[in-house]
C-alpha cells in the first residue's frame, strides 16, 4: 500500500471518528464507491468506511447504494 493510500484511509476515518458511515458501529472495513476500469482509485471522496453487514450489502446491489455513499461522502467533505 503507497503512503499517500494510508493517508486517504487515516483521513477518512477520521471523518467518520472511526465509524460505520451509515449505521455508526465502530468496527469498519473501508470500501471503494468508484471502480474504473484500471480497479480501484484511492482518493478523498472515493473512500468510506462500512460495517461489515453494510459493506456486504453495498456490494450485493451497487447500483443502488452507490450514488447514496458518493451523497454521503461529498457532504461530509463539504463540512
């Protein structure tokens, strides 16, 4: 993992103090919202944590969920 990638995750948590983005628990995965065709871009804005059950329910229908995690994200980083 690249530096600047540990600093975006380290950011991001600390955006979220730690916590599920959508349900609040403390025990978090980090998932990518975008994936391009080279795989995924660590950047701010592409980068939210997730419990476990929510990560898994994100990838079982990203269509749905992926413009909600972009909505969330964008305003947090507005804040």
């Amino acid at each position: 993992m690249k530096v600047q990638e540990k600093e975006i995750y380290r950011k991001t948590l600390e955006l979220y103090d730690g916590c599920c983005a959508i349900c609040g628990s403390p025990y978090v995965e980090l998932h990518h919202i975008r994936f391009g065709a080279a795989g995924r871009k660590t950047y701010m804005g592409n980068v939210i944590p997730l419990c476990k059950k929510h990560h898994m329910l994100v990838h079982s229908n990203k269509k749905l969920y992926q413009p909600m995690l972009i909505e969330m994200i964008n305003k947090k980083l507005g804040e």
